[in-house]
C-alpha cells in the first residue's frame, strides 16, 4: 500500500511536467496545426538558465524570472524566424522545422553553457513528509502546486480575456479569424510565446528533483506528445490529464516491472492509442476546414 | 468604395479568376449572381485578404489594398460574413460579437452590442449559449452581427440566405435593406438571385470566373438570359 502511494506520488510529480509540456503542444496545435516538438526545450532551458543566472549570482526568484522572459523571446523568436516564414507549408515541412529547431536549441546550449548536469536547490528545503509510509519531497508539493496554478493562470487567460478568446477563436476557424478582424499571425506568435513560458515555468519546477541538462528536452518532447496523444490531440484538458496518466503509468511500471521500461512506456501508449483509439480519451478537436 | 480592376486568382495552378473588373459605389447594394462554382466565394476572400491574388488590383475609396493582410482591410472598413456563417462554435454568441469588435480602436463596443442585440432578439436570449447550438438562421444573425461590430464601411456577404427557411430568409434581406438606409454599402453573393436583384441598385453576372453581365438590379432581372440561367423562368 505504502508502495502503491509512493509510485503515485511520484508519478503525479512527473506527470504534472508533462501535462505542462502536453498542454503547451496543445495550444500551439491548436493555433497553427504545427506539432512543436521544440516544446521539450523550451523545459530544458527553463531549467538551464536558472541555473546559470544562479551561478552568475542572482538570487532563485530572479534567476527564475529571467529564464522565463528568457524562453518566451526563444519562443517568439521560433514562431517569427521558423515557423511564419513557412506559412502555408506542409505540416511534415512545419514538423521536420521544429525538430530542426530543437535540434539548434539543444546544441547552443551544450556550446554556449554546457554538457554537465545541473541541479538547482528545492524551494522549500528537503526534508521529506511521510504519509501512509510513503515519501513526498516538499519540491514535490512545489511542482504540483506550481502546476495547478499554471493551468489556473491558463485558464483565466482562456476564458477572461478577449485575447484569450481570440486565440480560441483562430483555433476553431482560422479563416473566420481572419475575416474577424483577428490577427491570427500574431495571435499564432502569442501561443508559443505562452507555450514557452508554461515549459519553461515546468523546468524550473522540476529540476531540483530530475535536475537538467541539455538534452534533457527531447525525451520531455516525446512524453509529452505522448500526453497530448492520450488525452485527445487538441483538447487541453485531455492534454493535462493525458499528461498525468503518462507519468504514473510509467512510475507504475518502473516500479512493478523494472525501470528499464520506463521511457518505453510513452512509445507504448503513443501505438496503443493511435492503433485502438486515434480520438484518445477525450476526442480530439474535430478539425473545421473550409 | 471599391474598385477591382482585371484581377485574376488561382488555386494552385489551376486560375478560376480571370481578369474580374467590378466597382461598388458608396451606399449601393450589389449583388452578384452566378451558378456554383463561378468563383463568387473565392472573389469575396480576395478582397477580404485570405485568398491571394495573382494580378490585378484592389481599391478601397482609392488606396491600393493588395498587400494589406486581412484584419487590417477589416481595420479599414472591409467585414466579411462568409458562405456557411462560420460562427466560432465553441465560444458563446456574446464572446462572437466581441471579437467582431477586436479592430475597433475606440474599445467602447457596449453600445453596438445592445444595438446588435436589438436587431436580432434572438440572439439577445442566447448571448450566453456557444455559438455552434445556435439554429442556422441564429448563426446567420450572428455572423452578420459579429461582422457589423467591426463597423465597416462596406458589407460583404457571401450567400446569407443558404439553407433558411423563406421566413428568415425575408428577415435577413430586410436587415440587408436596413443597414443600407444607415449609409452601409453592401456587396451581396446570392444564388437566390430574384430577391437579390429586387433589392440590388445594381448588379453583375459571373460565370467561370469572368463577369459576363452587368447593369441595375432592374434591367438584370428583366434580361431573357438571366431569367432563364438564375431565375428558372
Ligand atoms: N480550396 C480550393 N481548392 C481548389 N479549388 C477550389 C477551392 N475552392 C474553390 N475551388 C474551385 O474554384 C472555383 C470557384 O469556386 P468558388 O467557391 O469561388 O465558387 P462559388 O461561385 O462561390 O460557388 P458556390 O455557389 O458553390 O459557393 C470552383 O471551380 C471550385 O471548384
Ligand atoms: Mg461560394
């Protein structure tokens, strides 16, 4: 039972970053069409230039706050110099872009920081709670605590602000968009800068816990694909839960199976749900085309 | 108010716009007849900016509009009401006439919404349901909304009467004949060709992508080839 716990607790602490990794592919997808699988870094550099402000001697609040202007510029930055650029092209030429673009992202980093594994110090210290004989990292509590307000945060933006809506709005009709008035390329470059900012916001959670290197964002990519593709591709909040789902079935089968299988999990649940239920578990946004 | 002259548009390769010269005259209704097919859809998303043009130019009240991208041409007075409503579905009938507004600078877009809400009391009981529940002719009120909101200065409406029973089809031309004695000009696409014309100051005929025909409303309807092609008579 103990044992039951603690997988799931870790679990949910895994899961709580890809559900963030997932909803931020989400948004993009939703926006554009265009499956981001740069998402995984904006994670790691989240996490990696925390830790390079901190050695450069600004405190954690402010360390934080710049990697996330920081990846939101990487994120427009992607949207204005890749992606726009391609307007109109085929969504394999739009995907091959983004992997490009990971691939150029992971690569500055291993030049202009470095190759090593980096930590970052829990928030909140590290003495762990015991509940029903199992263990919880106080930074545990962090990142699910952190998660949920980010997806609040979304969520507010979604549903309380006309340019929320009006990324809603480019989502189910582009081209109605358009004839709305909507600027649908700027509001395009909006869902990666928030897109950034939510995997950057993931990575900084997380890395006391995982820690953080610069190829740490292409296995967070395919997770979180993972998580959009078991939630429904297209539904956030399939995305979250899909997210969530992920991370405890791979705590579950490292640790009632071997952890060797645990990064196999997510390519498990990809074939499986694209074999047996291509909607996932949610439905997918049925896609308008005029 | 508009002014298109010898423009030509294509889908991939194929051309289905062949050198279309057309004008719209401050506070006129046109209307534009022509079988499925003939290119009046893809005419209409020229001038909006979403369907790129291949040559020929595009006037509004003078300035050349080619490259100006589609929100700006609804910034400077150019909404569309698409074939087929295309209402944002998910989002609710009062959040659709919001984002009507999102070009308007003034931001002060109360008024105008009591006034669409008015106009079409339907909707006025609906604001809070999402906009794909709402009946067909409700989605036709709300497109026309949503795009009066921007307060254009010309109206382009791309089949407002398909697939509505013949009550709502006489509402929305009555709003059409409305808006135009509030000083809106309006350039109608209708297959519906006989009250279209009836309504029109003047109009053009469009077959495979070339305007064959052009005079007032009248003459149009009294013409043997346009009340045998569009007028089954
Ligand atoms: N997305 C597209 N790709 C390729 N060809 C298209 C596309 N849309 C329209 N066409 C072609 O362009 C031509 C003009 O189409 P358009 O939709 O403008 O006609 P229309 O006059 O609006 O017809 P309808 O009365 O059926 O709405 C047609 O031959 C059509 O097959
Ligand atoms: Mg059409």
């Amino acid at each position: 039972m103990a044992e039951l716990l603690q997988f799931t607790f870790s679990g949910l602490t895994v899961g709580a970053i890809y559900a963030l990794v997932a909803l931020g592919f989400t948004l993009i997808y939703n926006a554009s069409d265009v499956a981001n699988f740069a998402q995984g870094e904006f994670v790691m550099l989240g996490g990696m230039v925390t830790v390079f402000a901190m050695a450069a001697g600004l405190p954690i609040g402010f360390a934080a706050l710049v990697a996330i202007v920081f990846v939101a510029l990487v994120g427009l930055l992607l949207h204005r110099l890749a992606i726009e650029p391609a307007r109109g092209a085929s969504s394999v030429t739009l995907i091959i872009i983004t992997i490009g673009a990971s691939i150029f992202l992971r690569g500055m980093t291993a030049i202009l920081l470095d190759k090593n594994f980096h930590n970052l110090p829990p928030f909140f210290g590290s003495e762990p709670f015991v509940i029903g004989g199992a263990t919880l990292l106080p930074q545990s509590l962090v990142v699910l605590v952190g998660v949920a307000l980010v997806l609040l945060a979304v969520w507010l933006f979604m549903s309380r602000t006309l340019l929320g809506k009006s990324l809603l709005a480019t989502a189910a009709n582009r081209t109605a968009a358009q004839l709305t008035g909507i600027n649908t390329s700027a509001v395009i470059g909006m869902a990666f800068v928030i897109s950034a900012m939510i995997g950057a916001v993931g990575g900084i959670l997380v890395t006391p816990i995982t820690l953080t290197y610069y190829d740490a964002g292409t296995m967070l990519a395919l997770k979180g694909f993972a998580g959009a593709v078991l939630g429904g591709m297209g539904n956030p909040i399939g995305a979250v839960v899909g997210g969530l789902v992920l991370g405890l079935l791979e705590q579950f089968s490292a640790g009632y199976l071997s952890s060797q299988y645990k990064d196999a999990v997510a390519f498990i649940v990809i074939l499986l749900v694209l074999f047996t239920m291509p909607q996932g578990l949610f439905g997918a946004k049925t896609v308008e085309r005029v | 108010m508009l002014a298109i002259d010898n423009l030509a548009s294509r889908y991939g390769r194929i051309e289905v716009l062949h050198g279309i010269s057309l004008n719209v005259r401050k506070g006129e209704i046109v209307t534009l007849v022509g079988s499925n097919g003939a290119g009046k859809s893809t005419l209409l998303r020229a001038i909006s900016g979403v369907q790129p043009v291949a040559s020929g130019t595009m006037r509004l009240e003078d300035k050349l509009i080619d490259r100006w991208r589609p929100h700006h041409r609804v910034a400077k007075g150019i909404a569309q009401v698409p074939e087929g409503r295309q209402v944002f579905a998910p989002l609710s009938v009062d959040e659709n006439l919001r984002l009507g507004g999102i070009v308007r600078r003034d931001g002060n877009i109360g008024a105008d919404l009591d006034e669409i809400y008015t106009m079409f009391p339907a909707l006025a009981e609906r604001r809070r349901n999402a906009a794909g529940t709402l009946s067909g002719g409700q989605q036709q009120m709300l497109a026309i909304g949503r795009a009066l909101m921007a307060r254009p200065k010309l109206l382009l409406l791309d089949e407002p009467s398909m697939g509505l029973a013949p009550v709502l089809v006489e509402q929305i031309f009555a709003t059409i004949e409305m808006l135009k004695t509030r000083g809106l000009t309006v350039l109608l696409v209708e297959q519906n060709a006989n009250v279209a014309l009836a309504i029109a100051d003047r109009g053009y005929v469009i077959e495979t992508g070339r305007i064959v025909m052009t005079g007032t409303g009248k003459e149009l309807l009294n013409n043997e080839r346009v009340r045998s092609a569009y007028l089954g008579m």
